[in-house]
C-alpha cells in the first residue's frame, strides 16, 4: 500500500500543469537534467550505501515563488529512484526541493560553484532499528559545481550530507546520515 501511495503522490506531482499563472508552462522554463546518486552512511553505522538515477528540473527561484530572494537564487525539485545495499538490495525513492545559490565569485577555470540546501520525502523499502517509518522526511545540505564538457555539454556534480528522519512523527525515530555524491547533465 505505501508503494502505492508515494506511486500516486509522484504521479500526480508530474502532472501539474503549471505551478505559476504564466502563460507558458514552467514546466518549459526549467533547465532539465538526468542525475546519478551515489551515498553511503555513516551514522548509525557505514553499512547502507544506495545508489539511485533521477531527474532534475531548475528555474529562476522568482519564476516559481512570490517572495523577494536574491536574483541569482535557483529553485530545484529532483526525483529519484534506485537500490539500497543494507546489506541486502532494497528500494530507495526520493522526491525533494532545493535552493540552490552559485557563488558567481569563486568561479574559476570554468568551474562555477554553488551552495545547496533543501528538504523532501524519502521512501526506504527497508527500516534501521528503531526507525520507526519508511516514509521520512529528507533534509539535504550540499556544495557542488556546474561545469561544460569540451563539447559543450554541462554538467553539475555535488558533495551533500544526506538525512533520513520521521520528525518525530513516530515515538521510534532513529535517523540515518549518509554522505551522497550526486553527477548530473543538463539536456
């Protein structure tokens, strides 16, 4: 029943038309992307590692939201799905939400470096003792860069901490940390 539910709740998330009243589809506006996830915790221990494949979608953060913000601010939602060694293979979907802000001075070399931090909901097909739920919320900090390949083709990589916790929306609420290396290329 719980995979039947996260299912419908990413089904119905894609089929939005717009999430503003512009004329044209935000949907048009975002700078897409096919990424790769690879994590391995390290606490309560380092024996999960997951591997996940996803989509990523990027606008203008005052495309999608009223608020003032600065200019340079992205807004990223991103989706995805994979494999959890814990030791045995198990499922791993996520869906989350991220700012993500370039840090335009540092750049370098063609390197053009960014900060990320965002939140989203997890689905484990596995629990950790004391875990208590296997749908939990996702909170993500991160840096990274965005770079072009000699073809011109770009790319983003991230180094993020990775949280998986029930907010305490169950009494047993023993989270899992992990460190996930994310690759990425805009299409």
């Amino acid at each position: 029943m719980t995979r039947v539910s996260v299912t419908l709740v990413l089904l119905a998330l894609l089929s939005l038309p717009s999430l503003s009243q512009a004329e044209e589809s935000v949907w048009n506006k975002a700078h897409w992307a096919a990424t790769a996830n690879l994590a391995n915790s390290y606490s309560p221990g380092n024996e999960i590692q997951f591997g996940q494949l996803g989509l990523s979608a990027e606008w203008n953060y005052a495309q999608i939201w009223a608020h003032r913000a600065p200019q340079k601010l992205k807004f990223k939602l991103e989706g995805a799905a994979g494999l959890a060694s814990t030791p045995h293979c198990r499922a791993i979907i996520s869906a989350n939400m991220l700012a993500v802000y370039p840090l335009e001075p540092l750049t370098c070399c063609g390197l053009r470096p960014f900060i990320e931090a965002g939140i989203g909901l997890i689905y484990t097909d596995y629990q950790i003792e004391d875990q208590g739920l296997r749908i939990n919320f996702n909170p993500l900090l991160g840096i990274g860069g965005e770079f072009s390949s000699l073809n011109g083709q770009r790319w983003f990589v991230s180094a993020r901490l990775h949280h998986v916790s029930n907010g305490e929306l169950h009494r047993d609420n023993h989270g899992i940390n992990s460190v996930m290396f994310q690759v990425g290329r805009y299409f």
